[in-house]
C-alpha cells in the first residue's frame, strides 16, 4: 500500500514520508513472520548468530541497493520527469537506512527509551544495531553523493544513537563490549584509510 502511495501521492514531502514508512512495513513483516510476535512481557527467544544476520540483511540489503543504484544513476534520472517520483522517494529510504532500522526490533528500541535494562539477556540480535551504524553509514555516504547537508547530519547522529543502543543491547561485559566496538572501529578506520589511499592515487595520476 505504501509503494502505491510513493506514486499517487502530489508532492514531494508527502512521497519522502510513504517511502520511509514502506521500508518500515517492510521490516517489520519481515521481522514478525520470522520471528513471532513479540511478547512485552516474559522470557524472550533466542536467536542464532546465523539467522539473526542473515535475518537483517534479507530486511535491508534490498534498500540499500535500491538506495545505491539510484544515486549512481541521479545524473540520468534528474535530467528527466523521474525525478518527481526518485527524488523524494530516495529521501524515504535514506531516512530508513539511519532511523527507520529500529523497526527491526521495536520492542527493544522502546525499552531502550526507558532506562537502563534491569534484566540484561544474551540475543545475537543484539548484533543489528552495530548492522544499524553501517546502514547509516552507508545513507551518509549517499547524502554527501547527493550533496544533502540535512540528510548527512540525521545519518551522523543516528549512527550514535545505534552505538549507544548496541551497548544497551548486549547482555555481557563492558569488556566484551568495548572489544567488539574496538574490532568495528579498527574495521572503519581500515576502510577509510583504504580509501584515503586510493582517493590520493586518483589525484596523482595524469
């Protein structure tokens, strides 16, 4: 219903709004038919490390690369009448890749609101937030491509926000924590010295 409203709907903000609620209804059919319902009360079932990624990137893989191929071809689509519909509707799924991956598990995103967690338990779903931070990683990238100042700082501070609901998520040590954050940071500054090289490369030759 809300891929039909991207194009029936008359303007823009109102297209940017039903694009980021498809992706949204997206995850959480997703995330129901796999998993269940989610009970607000009593113990919750765990999730192997397998199911538990592969349960992510089936959600969000598809808008990301529904997001990336748009941006590479924005030269060609802005030329013409699609960028009524792309323009905005790009907009929706980059707002979904930083914010709208909390859907995927919306009982902990609400209990995250609440305060500390009483009751710490050990989910390999507790790995999608630190998935979160890449997707919003990746909507940054994409807003710089896009040259979206707007877009760049939601996807900054909700790349945060996912680190902080990681850290609330996972019910071990400090010490586990800190290693694994230590693994993803030494990861990202490794690809970004990959492509500070690689940019430098391109600059030097003729």
């Amino acid at each position: 219903l809300q891929c039909v409203l991207v194009v029936i709907m008359p303007n823009r903000l109102a297209r940017t709004i039903v694009a980021f609620f498809a992706c949204i209804a997206w995850a959480l059919a997703i995330r129901f038919a796999w998993w269940g319902e989610i009970a607000w009360i009593g113990p919750r079932a765990a999730v192997a490390p397998g199911p538990a990624i592969a349960g992510w990137f089936v959600i969000w893989a598809p808008v990301a690369a529904l997001v990336i191929a748009a941006v590479a071809g924005e030269a060609k689509w802005m030329a013409g009448k699609a960028r009524q519909l792309l323009r905005p509707a790009l907009g929706g799924m980059l707002l979904a890749l930083t914010f709208g991956t909390l859907a995927s598990a919306p009982l902990d995103s609400f209990e995250s609101l609440w305060g500390a967690n009483s009751e710490p338990y050990t989910n390999w779903l507790a790995l999608w937030p630190l998935l979160d931070v890449a997707a919003a990683l990746l909507a940054g990238f994409c807003a710089f491509r896009l040259r979206s100042t707007a877009l760049l700082g939601v996807a900054t501070g909700a790349a945060l926000l996912h680190v902080l609901h990681f850290y609330y998520l996972l019910g071990t040590t400090l010490v586990t924590k800190s290693v694994i954050m230590l693994i993803v940071g030494a990861v990202l500054l490794a690809w970004g010295a990959f492509r500070h090289r690689n940019a430098a490369r391109n600059e030097l030759a003729p």
